[in-house]
C-alpha cells in the first residue's frame, strides 16, 4: 500500500525527545513529520501518537507508542477499518527491572535509609522487617512481555514465581499458572503480588478488598500495569488497617497523583511517576518497532502488534 508520510504526533514529546525520535527515522524512504493537533490526514499517512485524536481515524494505520492501548477507542477504528497498533514486546527489560527494584527496596528498606538520609539519620529499623527476597512467592497477574520479564528475573533471584493468565499455556520461570477466577488462591500464599495485565472490563477493579483480604499481612502490592485494575480506596484501607505489609505503585487512578492522595504519605509505599518503560532508550525501541510496520504496511504485509 502506498505510505507517503509517517506523522509523529506532538503527544509523543511527553515520553520521549521527539528530535531523536525524528532522526531514529532518517534513512526512511517516506517524509516524516512532527505533527499538532488537528492535523487532515489521509489513507496515505502513518500516525504514531502517545494519545488518541480524532482526526487520526482518517489515516491509513495508527500506531500507540504504549503498550496499554486503552486510552485508544479500539471500536471507533474497526469501524472505520483503520488498523492501530501498539508497542506491546519491549517492556520486558524496562518493566521487569523496576518490579525487581522494588521487591529488593521493599524486601531490603532501601527506601526507608532514603527518607532518612535527607535528615543525615543513621536509621536502626526494626529487626524483624528486612528479609531476602530470595524463597519468597511471587505471584504475577498477567503474563505478557512485562509479566513474563518480572517473573523471569525473579526466578533469577531464587524467588518461587506462580501467574495468572487467561489461557494455560506454560510460562517459562513460572511453576503454577492460576485462571482469573481463581486470583484469590493465587494470591493467598504470595509475599509480593505484580499486576502485569492490561486494563479491560475484565480487569478493572480486580484488586477489590475482597483480593486484598485474602493476600497475607506481610504481602506486597507492586502495580506496575494501569490505575484502575485496583480499587485504589480500598487499597489505602488495607495499608492504613496494616492487613497487607505495603505496596510499590507506578500507576494510578488519576495521574498525575493528586497531592491530597494519602498515598504519598505512608513509609512503606513507594510512588514512581508513571516511568515503568523510562530510559534513554526507548524512543530506539518504538522507532524499531514502527520502522518493521512501515515496512509491512508498503509490502502490504499484515502489521505487527495490530489490537484493532
Ligand atoms: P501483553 O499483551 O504482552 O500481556 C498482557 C498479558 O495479560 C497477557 O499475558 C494476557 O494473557 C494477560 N491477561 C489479559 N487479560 C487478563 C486477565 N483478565 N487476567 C489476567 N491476565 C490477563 O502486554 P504487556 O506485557 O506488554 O503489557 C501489559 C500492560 O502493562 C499494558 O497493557 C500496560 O497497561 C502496562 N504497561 C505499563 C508500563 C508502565 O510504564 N508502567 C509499561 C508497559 C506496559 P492471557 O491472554 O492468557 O490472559
Ligand atoms: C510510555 C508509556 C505503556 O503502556 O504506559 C506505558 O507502554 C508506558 C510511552
């Protein structure tokens, strides 16, 4: 199929230097573009974008420079028979390694010498609260790119690592896959639970008091996947009723988090930015992943990572 221009939409600058994006496009044999909103596209033109805008259904094929596509009205596109695409397989590394980092600061207290070192306080914590990370459970809800990067670095670790996923496909590093409806057993014994699944109906809200109730009372909560799979009041009733051990948090309801989030507020919580895939390598890996779909899309090829 003929592609004339591959338009980078502005909303990618939030992610991502959009110059080195830009130039990770050079030797391209189509024009690419930094683009703004209200943009007239036509059947001709690739759009990568970091948000969704109308006007991107009369393009040729869109791609979402996330893995979670769900801010992206998938119906609207299979109406109009434009294809989108995500950038689902290169958050293995990235992801993998923030959960590890925080099982290793929560499990060590990495983050409580931290706050006191703003006071120069040489900190004695309790002796019973450090522990190794090494024969702790660790259940891993979704087993994807990044749930699958998770769990195999904490196999490396010595960690016993069970999942949940929908289909029952064996998972390397993985010794016992649970189904959705079973989330409560696949909880029950772990020390660290990681939410690693996409946001869906299906998702949303699966970590409920009910879920929280059933984790143990030195567990950890680490959500490294979207917001709204917790419900996230529920959770500040667990962490301040002390029924599960704290949690690491890189997304939320509303993100920004809201200053007035009690959130911020307890020791053993850690809140990062919503920066699971930050590095100074990713605009490299959705360049990539695009640069392959480009390829497809003028061989007429199907596209990598289609969702809609
Ligand atoms: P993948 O599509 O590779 O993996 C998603 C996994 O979730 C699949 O294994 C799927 O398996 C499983 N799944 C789907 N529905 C359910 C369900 N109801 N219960 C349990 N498991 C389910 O996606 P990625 O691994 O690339 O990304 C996962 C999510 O992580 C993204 O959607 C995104 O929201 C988030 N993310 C966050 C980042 C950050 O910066 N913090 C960075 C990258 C991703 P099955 O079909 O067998 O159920
Ligand atoms: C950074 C987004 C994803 O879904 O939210 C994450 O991939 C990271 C562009």
């Amino acid at each position: 199929a003929t592609l004339e221009r591959l338009c980078l939409h502005e909303s990618v600058g939030t992610k991502l230097p959009e110059t080195a994006f830009l130039e990770a496009f050079d030797d391209l044999e189509v024009r690419v573009e930094l683009v703004g909103d209200g943009e007239p596209y036509t059947e001709a033109d690739a759009v990568a974008s970091f948000e969704p805008r109308p006007e991107f259904l009369e393009a040729g094929w869109v791609h979402c420079i996330r893995a979670g596509y769900d801010a992206f009205d998938t119906d609207a596109y299979e109406d109009v028979g434009v294809p989108l695409t995500n950038s689902s397989g290169i958050h293995g590394d990235t992801v993998g390694e923030l959960a590890v980092g925080y099982m290793l600061s929560l499990a060590r207290l990495l983050h409580t010498y931290r706050d006191r070192q703003r006071d120069r306080e040489w900190h004695d914590p309790a002796y019973e609260r450090p522990f190794t990370i090494s024969g702790e459970r660790l259940c891993v809800v979704g087993l994807g790119t990044v749930g699958q990067g998770i769990a195999k670095r904490a196999d490396a670790l010595g960690m016993d690592v069970v999942g949940v996923r929908r289909s029952d496909d064996p998972v390397p590093s993985v010794s016992k896959l649970y189904d959705p409806g079973a989330l409560e057993a696949a909880v029950a014994d772990a020390r660290f639970v990681a939410l690693a699944a996409p946001h869906t109906p299906a998702t949303e809200g699966m970590i409920d008091a009910d879920i929280l109730d059933a984790m143990r009372s030195d567990a950890y909560l680490l959500n490294v996947a979207r917001g709204p799979l917790v419900d996230e009041g529920a959770l500040i009733t667990a962490l301040e009723a002390e029924t599960i051990a704290g949690a690491a948090l890189d997304v939320f309801e509303q993100e920004p988090l809201p200053a007035s989030s009690p959130l911020w507020g307890f020791e053993n919580v850690i809140v990062t930015p919503h920066r699971g895939s930050a590095t100074n390598r990713y605009h490299h890996d959705i360049a990539e992943l695009v640069r392959e779909n480009v390829r497809r899309f003028r061989a007429g090829e199907s596209l990598k990572n289609r969702v809609a």
